[in-house]
C-alpha cells in the first residue's frame, strides 16, 4: 500500500513537473507568452464585461492595433489594453548567476519596460479617440509585485504618461468597476429614453385633450341645431293643428226648379201672348 502511495506521489509530482516545464517553455517564447496573457485576458473580460463591451485586435485612428479596447463611454472614453509584456528581462534578471549579471538585467529590464511604456502612452492614448490612459497587462502577480517593489519610479513614469500596470487580481477589480460604469451609463440610457417616451406620450395625451375640445364643440354645435330643428318642427305641427281647427262649407247651393221659375216669372207673360195671338 505504501508503494502504491509512493507511485501515486511520484505520478503527481511528474505530472506538476510536466505541467511548470510546459509554463516556462510558454514563458519563454515570446510569441506564446504574448499568447498566454492574452487567454487570460479574454477569459477576464469574458466574464466581467458584457459581449459589446470590448473589442480585440482593435485598430486605431493611427494605424496601430491595439490587444483590447475595453468601450468605456466618454467620460473616460475606450481604454486600450497592452498584454505583451516584454519577460525577457526579468527573466534574465531571476536567473543570473552573481551581482554583475544581476544589476545589468535590471538595468536592461528597466530600459525594456521604458521603452514598452513610452510605445504604448504614444500608440494607444490617442486624444479624442480613447481614454487619457491606457492598461498593460501583467500575466503574473509575482511580476506586479516585483514591479512595484523594485521599480517604482519606472512606476511612477509610467502613471505620468497615463500608463498603468495591472495584474490578473488588480485587473479583476478593475473590470468590475468597469462593468458598474457601464450598467450605469446603460441605465442612464435607459432612462433618457424613458424621458423621451414619457414627453411623447404626454405630447399625445395633449393631442388627445384638443380633439377631444374639438369633438366637444361639434357636439355642442349638433345639439343647437338638434333644439333648432325642434322649434322649427313644433312650429310646423303647430301651423298644421290650427289649419285643422278651421271649418271649411263644402255642400253645393240649392237651384229653384223649373216649374217655380215658369209660372212665377215667364209663366203669366207667356199666357197673355199667346192668348193675343190666338185673338
């Protein structure tokens, strides 16, 4: 049994040694180790920021591309992340073998990240454009820390030309402010466009008042002439009622007959010429 823990130890420990030689050959390689900071950088802002919220491999106003660009409104504006930290200094400087060794790969480390601050302050601040600072990306938190503790006037120089040095941790802590600002400058959004459709629907609610007076009025104006129509009418009705009131004689006068008219007027006259003529 004890061998069987033995074999089992000796299997984990060749596994963790596989696993360190497979970290310092990417370290080593400038190409991978710019490889291997960047997977954490992608997997950081994947899972802190939103998927709009930050571009690779982004191209500037001036031609240069930029690692990141985290798309941070105005104020701040984009921040340009560098995740290629030149290593290759500092490794030389851990590894040296006395003090002569060691002081000149500090000095090369120092000259190395120099130079890598004035590229990245005169490449990614880009007034207008991007934020007044800009983010290198440190892969390792025992760099940062060396960083700070043994340089901190390379430190110092770089904060005045806008350039910060961020580890996996600070970073983390930086992206979660990030993302606040962002959910707050989408909030405001939000509510601005809140306020814009309030103001239309109390434009419309306005619009509604007015037509609703004008129907009014209409209706008013109906009913004057409904209560016109009336008199009119009751005066028609009441023309109509008095004409029915009147009584009108409709039979025919009587004629005197033919026999009253002959012996009364023609009838003696008559008589008394034909008696003449008969004499």
């Amino acid at each position: 049994e004890r061998l069987a823990v033995i074999d089992a130890a000796r299997a984990n420990l060749e596994a963790l040694g596989s696993q360190v030689h497979s970290l310092a050959s990417i370290l080593g390689n400038k190409q991978a180790r710019g490889a291997f900071g960047e997977v954490q950088l992608r997997d950081m802002l994947a899972d802190r920021l939103p998927p709009d919220g930050f571009a690779w491999q982004h191209t500037l106003s001036n031609g240069t591309r930029c690692d990141c660009l985290i798309r941070l409104p105005f104020p701040p504006g984009p921040i340009a992340v560098d995740s290629k930290f030149p290593l290759e200094a500092w490794r030389a400087q851990r590894e040296a073998g006395d003090d002569a060794a060691r002081a000149a790969a500090q000095r090369r480390f120092a000259a190395d990240i120099r130079k890598h601050i004035d590229d990245v302050a005169t490449k990614y601040i880009r007034p207008g454009e991007t934020a007044e600072g800009a983010l290198i990306f440190l892969p390792s938190e025992a760099l940062h820390a060396e960083l700070h503790a043994n340089h901190p006037n390379l430190v110092a120089e770089a904060a005045r030309r806008g350039v910060y040095f961020v580890s996996p941790g600070t970073m983390w802590a930086v992206l979660g402010t990030m993302r606040a600002l962002m959910r707050d400058v989408r909030l405001r959004a939000e509510a601005q466009h809140l306020r814009t459709e309030v103001a239309r629907l109390v434009e419309e609610v306005s619009r509604l008042d007015r037509r609703v007076a004008s129907l009014k009025r209409h209706f008013a104006e109906a009913q004057t002439d409904i209560h016109q129509i009336e008199i009119t009418t009751q005066k028609i009705t009441a023309a109509g009622a008095r004409i029915e009131a009147v009584e009108i004689d409709t039979s025919s006068p009587t004629k005197p007959s033919d026999d009253r008219s002959a012996g009364g007027r023609g009838g003696p006259n008559r008589s008394t010429r034909d008696m003449r003529a008969a004499g």
